[in-house]
C-alpha cells in the first residue's frame, strides 16, 4: 500500500514495544494510530567508575 498524506494534529505519542505510537487528529475530528518503527540509540563513552556506573544504567 503507498503512503498517503494525513493532516491534523498529534494528539499523543508514547514509546511502543516496537517504536513509537501516535496518534493523530485529523481535520475532520477522526482520531489514527500510527505506528513509526523507530528505535533510539544512546552512546555513551566514559572511563574508570564513571563508565562502569553508565554500563550498570544501560
């Protein structure tokens, strides 16, 4: 199926098991939910006790 434009307003987003979920108010006063496959990344580079306290965080 090819995308289709949406326009409206985010009404909620939240973290999702495999990305992140939105939902979305159209103009029409419809409510969607969208599912966008994203995933953060975090880097983090530290040495000696910092760095073990950072691994034990993550």
């Amino acid at each position: 199926m090819p995308p289709q434009n949406l326009r409206g307003w985010i009404f909620d987003s939240h973290a999702a098991r495999h990305g992140v979920r939105l939902w979305v108010l159209d103009e029409s006063g419809r409510c969607h939910e969208l599912l966008d496959p994203w995933r953060p990344v975090v880097r983090v580079a530290a040495r000696g006790e910092a760095g073990a306290r950072a691994e034990n965080l993550l």
